[in-house]
C-alpha cells in the first residue's frame, strides 16, 4: 500500500507541475503548441523541443477511420490518457463541445477530462447541426460557466479554453461575431480565447484586442506568409496546427499509396529510415 500511495502522489506531483509550467507559458512571450493525434507523433514532437502539446480531434478521429466530431467521449478520454502519459509536457485536450449538450452532462465529462491529467481543455460552442450550426450566445456562455464551475469545484489548476467556431460554421458575419463571443466567454471564465479560421492580421489583432489582456490561441492549419515571429508581434500569445500535421501524414501516405496502387514504389523515396525512427522511440 505504501508503493502505491508514493507512486500515486509522485503522479499528482507530475500533473501538478506539468499544469502550472502550462499556465506560465500563457503569461507572457508566444510559443507553438503542435497537435500529435496518437502516441508516436506526440513523441516525436516533443523530441523537437516543443514545450506543450495540443490534442486534435479531427487527427484522431481520422486515425480511427472516422469522420471529426464522430468519435464518443470513452475513447477521447482514453486518447487523452495516452498522449498525457506519452511525454513529461503538458497537454490541451480539443475537448469539441465537451461531448455533451445538457448542462450537467457536460460538467461531468469535464471533470473526466481533468482526471486524464491535462493541463488545459477546450470548450467550443459548435452544435454539429447543419440547421443551428452555433449555440445561442446565452447557452454558449452557460456551458462556459459549467465548465468553468466544473474546474474550479475539481481544485485542478487546468485552463479552460473558449472557442468560437463562427468562421468555421458559415457565420455571415463572423468577426464582429466572434469578438461578441470571446468577450462573453473571457467574462464566464475562459482562461484563454481561441476562433479557428482568423486569416488577416486585422481579424487577429481585433481579437487580440477584443479579449485583452487574456491570451488568444491562433490556428495556423494551412500555409501562410506569417511567421511565427509575425504572430508574436501581433500580440498573439500561443499557436496551434489542429489537425494539420495529421493531415501531412495522411497526404504522403495517400500519395504514396496510389503509387503503389499503379504499380509504382515512386512514393518511397526520401523516407524517413527504420532506423531513426528505432533510434527516436527507442529512447521514449
């Protein structure tokens, strides 16, 4: 029972320490937090001297033959065990809508996203029906402040993300949007804000504005002419990739198979060796 105990609480620790290093990344400074969608790519990330990792459900769900938002709440949590226990970094889980639309519901799948050991989550206010494709701003808030209650009674100290999805749902009006959601989710108690598929350095500004002196996570899934040095400048305090590296990998892999498909072994070359990749997890 003592082994137990002392490993139980050298785990605490762990968690404890990965949460507050996670929290001081977002005072000040900008950095970049990639997005691994299994066990081997969060490895290899944290190789390349990355001080944080992101989930990204879509990467996942592919990974699963599935389509993004497709995958149930069990396996999200497991996935979040697996990349928490992957590195010694800390960990944002893209929680999606918190996989749940009842209140209560939601609070509860929260505090089991806590209990994976990560160091942040997302909660976006997305609805998945093509009909209402956001929720109303006062049922987006409440579900903001579920969660916000739901961290704060846990005693965990894990940041709460506020998405706001307008660009990605068709919102005909989606900066001014935005900014009214990211306002109102700072105030419900969202620690960081986030709206995936600010492209111009007036969008991302007026948002960096809009919620200061909180921080504000920009998604960068695509080629761009910034830099994240542009990014900084910009005021911009963190930067991730969603599912953009899993789809990197998918497009070589793709490629590579209709070679194959053809006839044709054009798609293996300049592979990364057996080797290295021994070598890398080797040491994991």
């Amino acid at each position: 029972m003592a082994g137990f105990a002392q490993i139980s609480l050298m785990a605490i620790s762990n968690v404890t320490t990965r949460r507050a290093a996670f929290r001081q990344l977002h005072t000040s400074g900008c950095f970049v937090i990639p997005n691994p969608w299994d066990i081997g790519s969060a490895r290899w990330l944290a190789q390349l001297g990355f001080k944080a990792l992101a989930s990204t459900s879509s990467g996942y769900a592919f990974s699963r033959g599935r389509a993004d938002g497709a995958v149930g709440v069990d396996a999200v949590l497991q996935h979040l065990r697996e990349l928490v226990d992957a590195t010694s970094l800390p960990v944002n889980a893209d929680f999606e809508d918190g996989h749940a639309h009842e209140l209560g519901q939601l609070a509860a799948n929260v505090r089991r996203c806590i209990d994976t050991g990560v160091a942040g989550l997302s909660i976006e206010d997305s609805t998945g029906d093509a009909v209402q494709p956001l929720y109303a701003l006062d049922e987006a808030v409440a579900r903001m402040r579920a969660a916000r209650a739901a961290i704060d009674t846990s005693g965990a100290d894990v940041m709460l993300i506020g998405r706001a999805e307008c660009f990605l749902t068709g919102h005909p009006e989606p900066l001014p949007e935005v900014l009214h959601r990211l306002r109102a989710y700072a105030e419900a108690g969202a620690d960081c804000l986030y709206a995936p598929g600010l492209h111009s350095r007036e969008q991302i500004e007026a948002v960096v504005a809009a919620v200061a002196p909180k921080p504000v996570n920009v998604l960068m899934g695509a080629a761009s002419p910034f830099t994240v040095t542009d990014l900084a400048g910009m005021g911009v305090r963190r930067i991730s990739v969603g599912g953009a590296l899993a789809r990197a990998a998918w497009t070589g892999f793709i490629e590579s198979a209709r070679q194959l498909a053809d006839g044709r072994f054009d798609g293996f070359a300049d592979l990364v060796s057996h080797g290295d990749l021994n070598r890398a997890f080797g040491n994991s």
